[in-house]
C-alpha cells in the first residue's frame, strides 16, 4: 500500500512539471541599468517594495538622481473603496473592491523620458461581515500592502520592457 501512493505522487508531480506549473515566487528582472534614483513624494509606502524588488534584480537604489542611471518618479498613490455588493434583506455591504493607482515616470540620467507619466492600476475585492470588523480591517491593510507588493512588481516589469541601449 505505501508503493502505490508513493507511485502516486510521483505520477502527479511529474504531471505538473510537466505542463509547467511552477510555485509562486519572485524572479531577478532583466533591467540594462546598475543604477536607479526612486523620487516619491505622496508614494512613499510604495517606495520601500520597489526598492526592496529593484535591490532583488540587481538594480543598486543611490542618492542622488546625478549619479543614477535610471530615475524613476512616483507620485498620485491612491487607495479607493467601493461598494461591490450588499445584503438585499438587510442593507448592508456585503463585498468591497480596492482600487490602487499610483502615478509613474522614468526617465535617463540626461534627462530623456522613457515612462511619461503613466499610471499602475490594481484592484482587489474582499468580503465584509459586520461581526468580524476589527479582523476585516486588519485583512484590509494586508490587502493594500500585497497590491502595494504587486504595484512593485509591475513597475519591475515595465522597466524590463524598456529598450535601455
């Protein structure tokens, strides 16, 4: 009995290799720029998940926009909630979305804009139940700090996507 379930794991993990599933996880970006200056003034909760996932890809964060190679200017951060659904018995909201924007320039040491004010655009939704308030804020601000991750890694993508030569 132990060989046949043995057998079968072996069978269900090779079928997921083999179709290309892969876990979740973080990847080195492929950016042509050892330097970058991150400039944010009303983003600044942002900034710290875009530097931490520039640093990551091998992209070094300095102080000065003069001694970078890329200067990447965030700005505009703003979290919206709507209403999705509510109870039609009672009245009461049953579902919200998140909408996350942030602002988005980047441009050469020389001054040549490669993003010209462009924005990242995230949404997620959550359940709300009045009797679970106090856990149903604290699920609200891990959600806006995962969007805040994944705004992160959009930016990423889209310097990758840049022609730096």
């Amino acid at each position: 009995m132990r060989a046949k379930q043995i057998w079968v794991v072996i069978v269900v993990l090779s079928l997921l290799a083999g179709c290309g599933f892969q876990l979740r996880g973080t990847r080195k970006a492929d950016i042509d720029a050892a330097t970058a200056y991150l400039q944010s003034g009303p983003a600044d909760q942002l900034l710290a998940h875009l530097r931490r996932t520039l640093a990551y890809s091998g992209v070094r964060t300095v102080s000065s926009p003069a001694k970078a190679d890329l200067v990447i200017a965030l700005g505009r951060e703003r979290i919206e909630r709507r209403v999705l659904s509510v109870d039609a018995r009672t009245g009461k909201v049953r579902e919200f979305e998140l909408d996350y924007t942030v602002g988005l320039t980047v441009r050469r040491a020389d001054g040549q804009v490669l993003v010209d004010d462009e924005s990242v655009e995230l949404q997620r939704d959550f359940t709300f139940d009045e009797t679970a308030v106090l856990g149903k804020f604290e699920e609200q601000a891990l959600l806006e700090q995962d969007i805040r991750a994944d705004a992160a890694a959009t930016i990423l993508r889209r310097l990758e996507a840049l022609n730096l030569d």
